[in-house]
C-alpha cells in the first residue's frame, strides 16, 4: 500500500476553509420555515395548561405543537426498536407525547414561524401552567436511592461482587481512594440542526447533523411509522459530536412541523438546548481500591462507581479499562445508578474510560509512590499480555513498547521520584504518566467503487466524516487498491441511499468499512482483469487472473511490466462507459453497534482476519506524559508539554490521525483543569449555559504535543489491520496530568476539575 499511511491533507479541507462545505443547517429550502423548541421550567411534574393564544398571534407564527395537539408516534418499545435497528435512541421519551415532566429542559412545545426571529420572539408568549414536584437533582443526596442494574449494552456490570474484600484485606500494600469527575458536556462547534423535507404523506428527506445517516433514517421510520424506503437522511459534514449526534429526536420535531405545515422546516438547537436535550457525561463518585504484595505484584482491583441516569438505560461504565489492564488475579467492579431529574446523560468520548482512567491511573501512581517503584515500572511489572476477564490473547498489543518509546521522547529518567524536587523560577514542576486504552470494534460495511471512461473514481458509502478525515483516507485506500492517483478519486459519503455503514462512534468507522472499500477495489479490478484476460486484442489475453498485478491505472503480467493494459483502454475496447463493484465486507463479529442489512456482494475474509471476539480480544493501547508547572501562589496548573505514544493498528493517514490524538489530548486536558457543568440545586438547570460559562481549552491552555504511533497492523481485526483512533487519545491524560500535578507539589488532587481553589484545599 503506498497511498495508505501517507500524511495526505484532507481533501476536504479547501472546501471547509473557503466556506463551500455545506453542513445541515445550510440545506436551506424554497418556502422554508422555522421551529424553535420550547423547554421546561421545572425539573420534575406535570404541564396542567398550555395557553398559545398570545403566541399564535405573534408576528409570523404558523403552528404551535405541544402534546395537546401533536400526532402520534409510535411508543417506546425496547424490543420493538431493536428489530427495527432504532435502538440506540438515546432518549426515551418521544417528543409531545406526554404531560409528564422529566428534567429541567425538556422539549414540551415548538413554535413554527415564518423566520427563525419570529419563532424564537413568541416562544416567550407561550403561557405554561405546571404542577410541580420536588426533583432529584444532587447525585450523592440520591444514591441511597440508587440501583444495581445488572447489565449495560448486553453486556454484565456488575463483575465479582464482593470478592475484592478479603484480597485487600491480606495485601501489604494497599490504596483505597474516592476518585469524583463532574457532570461534562460534548459542546461541539456545529450545533444540532434538522431540515426537514416531506414529499407527499409518506416520504420524507432529512439534513440532519448526525454521526449515522442510518441510525437516524431507522429511528425516524420507527417513530412515525413510514417505510424504510421513503426516508432519506443526509448528513455531508458534521462539525464535531463527540457522541453527541444521530440518536436523539429533535429530527423528528422538525419532521412533525414539516407535516403540520406541508412545508419544509427548519430547527437548529441554541447552545443552550445542547446542554440540556442532546446529552452529557454524567457525574461519577468513584472508589478505587488497589492490594499488591510488598514488592509491587498487584492482588486485586475494586472499582465502584456512583453514577446517574435518566430516561435510558445508559450510564457513565468508569470500570470498563479496570476489567482489561493489568495482572490482578482478582478484580471486582460494581455500580450504583441514581435516577435524577437532568437532561438523559448519554455516551461522550470514551465513555467509561475517560473517567475511569482517571481514577484507575491515579490509584496507580499513589500505589507506585507508596511503594517507592517508578510508575512506568509499576505497570510494565503489571503488563498483561491476555485479556484477563477472557482469558484470551490480544489482537495485537504493543502497550510496552508504548511504555518505552514514550518514556524515551519524553525524557522520563529525569524524573525525580520525590515530589517538589524540581523548579523553574517560581514554578513547582512535575512529571506524570498514565495508560490509554479503549476497547477496538469493527462492523459490518458495504462499499460501492464506480469507475468511468474518462478514468474518474468514485466511492460510495453511507459512512459520516465527523471531522475525523473519513474523505481523505476513504481516497487513500481507494487509491492504494486501484493502483490510482487521490486526486482522481470523489468520495461521496453521508447519505442513507449509498450502500449500509455502521454508526460513526465507539472508533470503530476506519476498522469497519476500508475493508469494505478495498473488497470492492479487489472485485473491480478482477473483473477489468477477466475483460482483458479474455479479450484478443488485450496484452493480457490468454493470461490467468493470478498471473496478473496492478499499478498506475493499469493491469500487468507479474514480472513483464511492458504486457500491460490500462484501464481505459479495457473499458473502451469493451464500449463500457463506466464498470462498478459493491461490496459487503461482514465480520465475524461486531461490537454491538448498528449492523446493516448488506446489499451489495458479500466478501469472504480469511477467518484469522476477521474480527472474531471468541478467539482474540480486541484494544488499543497508549501510554501519555505530562509535564506540568504549577504556581503555588495562585494554584494554577500549566500544561508545558505533552507526549502520547499509540497502538492503534496500522495507521491510515498519519496526519488526520495524529490530529485525532491532538484532539483527544486537548479534550483530556479540558477534562482535567477546566470542564465541567454545574446544576442549580434547586431547579435542576445547567448554570454553565454556553461557552463562556462552560470552559474549555483555548490555544494558550494547549502545550506542544508529540504524537508518536506505533503503526505495527492488527493481523486480525481485518486485512487492512487498522483500529479507531478517534477516543483513545483522552484517555489516561486527566490521571498524567493529576500524577504530575503531585510529582511537582506533593499534592494529591482526586477530584477533577483540578481547579486552584482544590489545590489549596488539598
């Protein structure tokens, strides 16, 4: 592969920097109107009135929505959903259905207009009269209310229950701490916005921001009871989601206003609707306890969370990494979930992991100093090379030369093991470390290669690019398959007509779908090869197909480069204009996301490349350094530099993936010092309402980071031997920031954000 690997720039990037990439909200339509959402003012009852009579004679105002007059939609129900491949919805609650008040926020009416001013002045018209009832809005004043739930996406929570006790009690050496992250939220640049488009009764288009065109085109089906065939979701570019986008159903408000109005409609969220109706990371109490013998051999592992839901089954798996790293004979990890009256939390980048790294990877670095072992030797001493809940080995798993390899760059063997050890003028500086881990997953993909006479290539598939690349490196493997240059090569993606893709989260879109893209490269050229092959006035006739290769547009005999024919000349002696492949790429297992139904020539991989979780455990691994230089006289935290070493397989564009670890990097580092959102105690609203209350990093929070992949293929994920990349690069950085934040100062801060007031409390 000579295109793969290679830092290309994104194709796509001319077209976003001058403004051409058209995004959702930007689909605008003749005749167009627009929807503005109404919120709830309580946290918790019942709406006794909804009085539109001054709103209806605003300005403009053409319908007004509520659960008093709002078709019907289909009901929750959780079987019911699954069959029609709907349930990940990450809310169940369907819009204006019910009286019923559940959080401080909630979508309870939508006002359509003639212009988006219009509709915003007389949602402030609207009178609601509620019965209200006392909400449950603080996490620990609830937890003696809280729940076991025994599983969490198919899979068991609630792990060795009680059987961490006796192993910490006979250890040596021992740490058990409380380790608290706040309530953050995705924030990204682009807000969430629908248009919605009805053709008849019965067909429906939607320019929905969204991280799966399918997933939204399924959930929509569901709820309004249309065919899967007359929906069609398109979604070109996506400003950022973080997990945030495709499963929540503001599309279907804009849908049901589209239908009252017999018009097109429009409805983008405010900053503030995306701190209440599109999700968050919900808060976590976590207590962390850790038993080794006297020479750092760990025992066991007990990790708990205190966590929240809210009209899902969703809630925030800190224990996951807990479950994978390290050489603990026993481990034990456990939840109790309390039922609160904010906005549903849902998965944010890395959920689990983000917080549970910070309080696994703390726990470690007390352990190590407590034990006076350096951390980097505390955990290759604890490396595991099998997954330890499994008992199976690792796709591939090179966390030692991470390890390594990071400590090297970074300089670690300077470190001082005691803290306060090291100055620069008036700032205490430190060191600190932690792993990165996020589970690898890969799904079925369908891919369609076209190829015209004129030797334009176009690839086709459903997938969404949230920022991440997708275009670029969809090109990359095109290229590499054909033997083609990138700027030949169109990619058309996002849109639910163009052949099935999973859902663009949990980092599995790069693992899933290049196979497929490369399957169908293969097909195309195979038969190219069977024209020539059997064409007489082809170089090539006479030949078998395993004698032929590929390179520069054209087919060759393997070891005679001058008994050659392009492409072109194939197509044009044939009088093809254009000759298409489509291929279905299926493994053998998934990771419990949204599988498409294939329509396209399903392709058969070798069963040792195929993604099989009975016989291998599938992980990315890392390793992350941090400096930190800290003023004691105003408890401020600076970030100096930043190293992160990965294991993400083979490594599709080492630009675009090495922006992705920045990204990760620079979201770990908001976690840690800045972000999080505060709730009024007594209503449940967010009081960080938009980005000047909500912090996160700016370019001067951002320190110089290093990015170093390890780039060795997974030999059985798929042929391609590529994982995600997308969310590993958050985790372990708030805990290598805390570690180094104590190396510098002594001081152990446990509960993020490491804001100053914590450290003089410390």
């Amino acid at each position: 592969m000579s295109e793969t690997g290679k830092p290309i720039s994104r194709i796509d990037g001319r077209m976003k920097v001058s403004g051409k990439a058209t995004y959702s909200a930007e689909f605008n339509q003749p005749n167009m109107a627009y929807a503005y959402p109404i919120r709830s003012t309580i946290a918790k009852g019942k709406i006794l009135s909804i009085d539109d009579t001054v709103a209806r004679k605003e300005p403009g105002v053409l319908e007004v929505i509520s659960h008093t007059n709002a078709i019907r939609l289909m009901p929750i129900d959780k079987q019911a959903l699954e069959k029609a491949n709907a349930g990940m919805v990450c809310e169940f609650l369907p819009p204006f259905q019910s009286d019923i008040v559940h959080y401080w926020g909630q979508f309870i009416a939508v006002i359509i207009a003639e212009t988006y001013e219009q509709a915003r002045t007389a949602a402030n018209k609207l009178n609601v009269v509620y019965a209200t009832e006392k909400g449950a809005i603080d996490l620990k004043t609830e937890l003696p209310n809280a729940k076991k739930p025994k599983m969490l996406n198919k899979h068991d929570v609630q792990i060795n229950v009680g059987m961490a006790e006796g192993s910490l009690n006979s250890s040596p050496q021992r740490i058990d701490q409380v380790y608290t992250t706040p309530a953050e939220h995705h924030h990204p640049m682009e807000p969430h916005a629908t248009i919605a488009i009805w053709e008849g009764s019965d067909r429906l288009t939607l320019y929905d921001a969204t991280q799966g065109v399918e997933v939204t085109r399924d959930i929509t089906v569901y709820f309004l009871g249309l065919k899967r065939e007359n929906v069609r979701v398109i979604s070109h570019f996506v400003g950022g989601a973080f997990g945030s986008k495709g499963l929540w159903l503001y599309p279907i408000i804009a849908a049901m206003a589209a239908k009252a109005l017999s018009r097109p409609v429009k409805l983008v969220l405010t900053r503030q609707m995306m701190q209440t109706n599109v999700g968050h990371r919900g808060e976590t109490i976590q207590h962390l306890a850790l038993g080794s013998d006297s020479v750092g051999n760990l025992n066991v592992i007990r990790h708990h969370t205190d966590t929240y839901g809210n009209l899902s089954d969703f809630f925030e798996p800190s224990g996951k990494q807990s479950l994978i790293l390290y050489k603990a004979p026993v481990r034990e990890t456990t939840y109790n979930v309390a039922l609160l009256n904010r906005g549903t939390p849902f998965s944010m980048r890395a959920p689990g992991e983000t917080p549970g790294t910070f309080a696994l990877e703390s726990a470690m670095d007390e352990l190590a100093y407590q034990l006076k072992i350096d951390p980097v030797e505390f955990r290759v001493k604890n490396h595991v090379s099998k997954d330890p809940m499994k008992g199976i080995g690792f796709s591939s798993n090179y966390l030692l030369d991470c390890y390594r390899i990071g400590a090297e760059r970074f300089g670690w063997s300077s470190r001082n093991m005691e803290p306060r050890q090291r100055r620069q003028g008036k700032y205490l500086v430190g060191y600190g470390m932690a792993t990165a881990t996020y589970p690898a997953g890969r799904n079925a993909a369908s891919a369609k290669v076209l190829m015209n006479s004129a030797g334009e290539v176009t690839v086709m598939t459903a997938s969404i690019d949230i920022g991440t690349g997708t275009y670029t490196v969809l090109a990359q493997t095109v290229a590499d398959g054909l033997g083609i240059p990138v700027k030949s090569i169109e990619v058309k993606i996002g849109d639910s007509s163009l052949p099935a893709s999973p859902f663009a989260g949990g980092s599995q879109s790069t693992a899933s779908i290049h196979p497929a893209v490369f399957d169908a490269c293969v097909m195309l050229r195979k038969e190219l090869a069977s024209m020539a092959i059997n064409d007489p006035l082809s170089k090539l006739n006479g030949y078998r197909p395993e004698d032929i290769d590929y390179a520069d547009g054209k087919l060759f005999v393997k070891g005679n480069a001058q008994k050659s024919d392009t492409y072109l000349d194939i197509l044009k002696r044939a009088n093809r204009t254009e000759i298409e492949s489509c291929a279905t790429s299926l493994p053998v297992s998934g990771n419990g996301f949204t599988v498409p139904s294939p329509w396209c020539v399903t392709t058969n991989t070798p069963r040792g490349e195929n993604s099989d979780v009975q016989e291998h455990s599938f992980h990315s691994f890392g390793a992350q350094f941090a400096e930190v230089w800290v003023d004691e006289d105003f408890g401020t935290i600076r970030i100096k530099r930043f190293t992160s070493v990965q294991d993400v397989g083979r490594v599709m564009n080492e630009k675009t993936a090495r922006s992705q670890i920045i990204g990760g990097v620079i979201f770990g580092i908001g976690a840690a010092l800045m972000e999080a959102t505060e709730y009024d105690k007594h209503l449940g609203s967010a009081v960080t309402r938009t980005l000047a209350d909500y912090h996160i990093p700016v370019h001067l929070d951002v320190p110089p980071i290093d990015v170093y992949f390890i780039g060795k293929p997974d030999p059985h994920i798929s042929p391609i031997g590529a994982r995600g990349a997308g969310e590993i690069g958050i985790t372990g950085v708030a805990a290598a920031i805390a570690n180094a934040v104590f190396n510098a100062t002594g001081k152990r801060l446990r509960d993020l954000p490491l804001t100053p007031e914590k450290f003089f409390d410390a």
